[in-house]
C-alpha cells in the first residue's frame, strides 16, 4: 500500500490545475512497486469506425439453373442445411428429360445400323462386288451416325445422364442452401431469373464494408479490420481490405470495401450486421503511450513524469491527439524518451494534489 510518506513534497501549485514544474520526490522504496511506461515516437496508427454485412464469397457460391422445363416432383432439402457435392437437391418432373433419352437410343440404333452397313460394303468392296465410291460412302454414313449419338449423348449426360423422365438437381459444389426457391408441384422454366438454388461454402466469407465520403481517403486495400456481431459481441473477427469499390451508391452515398474473413466455425452468416474498426499506418509519426498511465481531472489530461534529476515526479499536461485501441498519441506534452508512472498514479496523483 503506498503511504503518503514515501512522497516528499518539494513543489506547490493548485488542485484544480496543477502546475507543470511541480516536483515530488519519491522514496526508493516507493519507486521500485511502480510500473514504468517510456514515450516512443511511432507510426501514427489511425482507426474508423464503420458498419457492414455479412456476404457470402462469390468465388465459393453456386447460383443452381436448371437447364429444363418442368413440374417440380420432389424437394429434398431446406434452407440451411448443409450439403455434399453432387447431393440431389430437387428433382423435376421434365417432358424434355424423355425427348433427350429417346434421342440417345434413337441416335444408338442408327450408329448400329451404320456400322453394319459400312462392314457389309467393305466385305462387298473387298470381294470386288463393290465399289470403292459405295464403301466410302457407307464409311461417311457411319461417321455421321457416330457423331449425332455422341451429340444426344452429351446432352443426356450434362440433364443428369439417365434414361428416365426425371432432372435431379445436384449440388454442383459442397456447402449450405443459404436461398430455395423450390417447392412441390411448381413449375419450372429455364428463363426464370432467380436461381432454384443457391449454395455457398461458409468457411470464409465476405464482410462489405460501408466507407462514408469523410472517411475514403483514410481507406487502402490491406488495411486491418477487426470485426464484431450482435451475436457474438465479445468474439473478434479479423481481415484484411482486398478490394475497394471506387463507386458511391447514389441513395446511401457510401462506398463499399470487402474483407475476407476466415470463418471455420460458421459463426459469420449472410445478411449478419457487423461493426468494424478499420486501421491503417499514418505517413507521419507522433509520440505515444500505452493509455494506462494518464489521468483525467478538471476536464485534462496529465500524467506523471518521473524526473531525471531527482527520483521523483512532475504533473505534466497533455493534449492527447486520439487513442487506439490501448495506446495514446500525444499532440503536445510529452517528449520521447520521457518516462512515465503507469501504475498506482490516480492514488499518487490524489496525495500529490491534497498536499498543495
């Protein structure tokens, strides 16, 4: 505990405004229970104040269009759920399904027929019953009727790849149904608009950023921005700016800035509000000092300048330039290399104080 004793008195001044010479001597005991700041002279680290939502990451996010006509038969999942690539989603009763397998196992009958006639005309043709103009023409059919199976093939292939009445929707990549605009019996035509699905992968998302005119010239890509939620208010997130949208929406007129954020958990979701607290380094450098040691009074700010000369203290005002997160920058009143009491001064400041 410290005790007015340890302090002589060898300066006066006012409580409301002590003065700035005012010295105090400290006992040795004294000074070796206090913690001790240095000013250092750094980058003037600036911080905004901002707000945001939570997007999905557009790299990561399938928009699902059915390439169809038809009745939707069956819907086997629901927004929110999780789900695995190539998982069926939904399936589509489609008139078009069946003209695509008629079309494969008409085009294979006629690549059979082609085939055996072209053998028969190259038998003929090597017996000398043929003519080479018969043999390479039937050789022409054969190739014609390969390449239009393969055509129907393909097209079978890429509408789900049976022979059946059905289109299953599949999930083209692994992640969760963040929009279903499927539902039982409703039609579906491939003009519509808005996709049948959407599916994301959550495990990184995007925070969009909304910059105001005042604060744009304060923002760079790179720049550190650390994040929370009202879900999760003492949880913070963190990011980098990877890209600024040099366009002001004309209603809101803010400008959008998009952070990365890892999100292994899945804490962060579509449409969540996010506040956010940007950084960036300043070009100049100012004096600074971790917040801890300075003392509010009278409406100013002082600190407890340990004195070279003498082991003791002098109350020092200082005008404080702005404070991130735990550290000050000092406009006027401290100099680098000047040491500061960080511990116990509110109590040494009051003794101080009470003694003039």
């Amino acid at each position: 505990m410290i005790t007015i004793q340890g302090i002589i008195l060898t300066g006066c001044g006012s409580k409301a405004a002590p003065e700035q010479t005012a010295r105090w001597v400290l006992s040795d005991s004294l000074l070796r229970t206090l913690v001790v700041d240095t000013a250092t002279t750094v980058s003037a680290d600036n911080e905004m104040l901002l707000t945001g939502k939570i997007s999905e990451n557009e790299d990561k996010t399938a928009r699902i269009f059915p390439m169809v006509s038809g009745i939707v038969s069956e819907v086997k999942v629901h927004s929110g759920d999780f789900v695995q690539k190539g998982q069926v989603l939904a399936v589509i009763k489609s008139p078009e399904m069946a003209g695509f397998t008629a079309d494969q196992r008409i085009t294979a009958s006629d690549m059979a027929t082609a085939k055996r006639n072209m053998e028969v005309a190259e038998s003929f043709y090597k017996s000398g019953l043929n003519s080479q103009k018969d043999y390479e023409e039937a050789k022409s059919n054969y190739d014609k009727a390969v390449a239009a199976y393969n055509k129907s093939s393909a097209v079978l292939e890429i509408n789900g790849g049976a022979h059946q009445t059905s289109y299953m929707v599949k999930a083209p990549v692994p992640g969760f149904v963040i929009s279903k605009r499927a539902a039982e019996s409703m039609q579906w035509r491939p003009d519509n608009s808005d996709p049948i699905f959407v599916v994301a992968d959550l495990k990184d998302v995007w925070a969009m950023i909304n910059i105001f005119e005042s604060d744009i010239s304060g923002i760079r890509e790179g720049d550190p921005v650390e994040m929370s939620t009202l879900s999760y208010p003492d949880k913070t997130f963190t990011g980098r700016i990877d890209k600024i949208y040099n366009v002001l929406d004309p209603e809101t007129k803010v400008m959008k800035a998009r952070v990365v954020v890892d999100n292994p958990g899945y804490f962060l979701k579509p449409e969540m509000f996010v506040r956010a607290k940007a950084k960036r380094h300043a070009d100049s450098n100012m004096v600074s000092i971790p917040s801890r040691g300075i003392i509010f009074d009278h409406d100013k700010y002082y600190v407890l300048v340990l004195t070279t000369a003498r082991p003791g203290v002098a109350i020092r005002e200082i005008q404080i330039a702005r404070t991130v997160d735990n550290r000050t920058y000092i406009a006027s009143g401290l100099k680098e290399g000047e040491r500061i009491v960080a511990s116990r001064q509110v109590f040494i400041y009051d003794t101080l104080t009470d003694q003039q």
